[in-house]
C-alpha cells in the first residue's frame, strides 16, 4: 500500500469533509458536517473470506472477490451536534451520523445510523453522575434489513465522601447483534469464514453478544504519598440485551493499592 502510494496513484479511500460549526454566546456550539467519501476494496481485509455460491450441481466454496462486481462503495453522511456551556452542575454533548456508508461486514453499502450522547451532573461540590450512550447500526441498502447493531450505556458515578474518602462506581452493558453474513447485494450465497490455521469453512452465522461490566473503587489518602485502593470489578453476560433476569457471571477481580511515603531525615 505505502508504494502505491510513493508511486502516487489515486488513494484507495477519498474523502471529502465539509464542516461548520457555530459557536454561541455562552458557549453554545453546534455543527453540521457533510462527509462525501469513496472508499476501495482491501483484498486483505477479506483474504478468510469465501463464499458458499450455489450451482446448478450444489455448492463450491469460491474465494470472496466483491471488487470485482462492486468496485469502490461511496458514501454520502451528514454529521449533526450540539454542545451545552460547560455549567458548575451540568453539560451535555449529543451527535448523530446517518446516512449511507460502507458496510464492512460484507463490502457493500448500507444505511447506518449513529448516535454518541454524553452527560455530565454535578448536584454539589462532591458528587458527579457520568452517563454515555453510544449506538451503531448498519442496515443493508438491497433489502433495508439489519446487519448489526450496537448500543454502548455507561454510567460512572463518584463521591468525594471527605477530603481523604473517594468512592466512585462504574457499569457498561455492550449489546451486539449480527446477522447471518452473505454476499449482499450480488448473489446473496451465505459468507463463509476460512480458519488459515485449519483450512476448514465455518459460515459466518448470526450471533449475539450482551456483556455487562461494573467495578468499584474505594480510595483513602489521608496524607500526600500514603494511599489505600481498595476495588472489585465483575463481567456477565446474558442471552437477551437489557433483560437482566439471567445475567452469568463471568469473571471476577479484585485489587487492593497501598503506598506509603516515608520521610528520612538528614542525620542532623
């Protein structure tokens, strides 16, 4: 690829981005970006992939070569956002992406539709509540069905109890759906994954994936130097996201902290 690009021959990816954002009085932003791009197939990305294309005798498993019926996808997505003034109590950043972009689950295009959303409140001088949300969603343009799906909530939470006392919790629930890849959009045959290691097939079925994650800190340090951490973190999973009736446990790790800064005099 770099010579390629020291031969210089056109870019595999070409994009062009147009920004705006306006800043209020008060500190009020907001922005609408036009993102207009063409990005090149990558032989690399897909050397494991094959394809299980029907025949009128049954099945071969050729090599996955979408370049050559679909060539360069081109995008075309609108980036919209807003932010508040940084307030003593509160703040809050929100943006979207939508439009059509590359689906790189199976080189094709596909709807897609993002969401990063950030709030920040601070009820008094000690406490202060995190919360984000992040989702991506891609939909397939041929048939407006979805490849995947993911949501992303995270909550922190902190306290300054006292001077020397902090405690702060943390949870993620990280939910992932995939369809069932195929070669979208040409002949539509299912996807199969090579092992390189192996040699054999394996199709790139539809899965699942609902992984939830919390962890506690408790902190003391009464005096500069000398510290206590004490935490814990644990991970789940369940079968159905956001369903938390049947939550497994899947690992559990604890941690403790202690330093301590002695002071030697100088002999005098």
């Amino acid at each position: 690829m770099y010579d390629h690009f020291e031969s210089l021959h056109r870019g595999e990816d070409v994009r062009w981005h147009f920004s705006n954002t306006f800043a209020l009085r008060g500190g009020w932003q907001f922005y609408q970006n036009l993102f207009v791009e063409t990005y090149g197939y990558d032989q690399t990305l897909y050397q494991n992939y094959y394809i299980a294309e029907r025949t009128p005798t049954g099945i071969d498993t050729v090599p996955f070569n979408a370049a050559a019926k679909t060539g360069n996808l081109p995008n075309l997505d609108i980036v919209s956002g807003f932010a508040t003034p940084n307030w003593k109590r509160f703040d809050m950043q929100f943006q979207t992406l939508t439009g059509f972009d590359e689906n790189f689950y199976e080189w094709s295009s596909a709807w897609i539709f993002f969401v990063n959303a950030t709030i920040d409140w601070r009820p008094n001088d000690r406490a202060r509540l995190s919360l984000i949300y992040s989702q991506n969603q891609y939909v397939r343009r041929s048939d407006n069905t979805q490849v995947y799906v993911q949501r992303v909530p995270y909550l922190e939470i902190a306290y300054q109890l006292s001077r020397p006392i902090y405690v702060r919790f943390i949870g993620q629930y990280d939910a992932q759906w995939q369809a069932a890849l195929r070669d979208d959009g040409r002949t539509n045959d299912p996807i199969l994954i090579k092992n390189l290691t192996t040699g054999t097939f394996a199709p790139a079925s539809h899965y699942v994936s609902n992984a939830v994650s919390s962890s506690f800190l408790f902190s003391y340090q009464p005096t500069p130097g000398t510290v206590f951490f004490l935490g814990y973190g644990g991970g789940y999973t369940e079968p159905y996201s956001f369903n938390f009736t049947g939550l497994t446990r899947q690992n559990d790790n604890f941690f403790v902290k202690v330093t301590y800064l002695f002071h030697l005099g100088n002999g005098r």
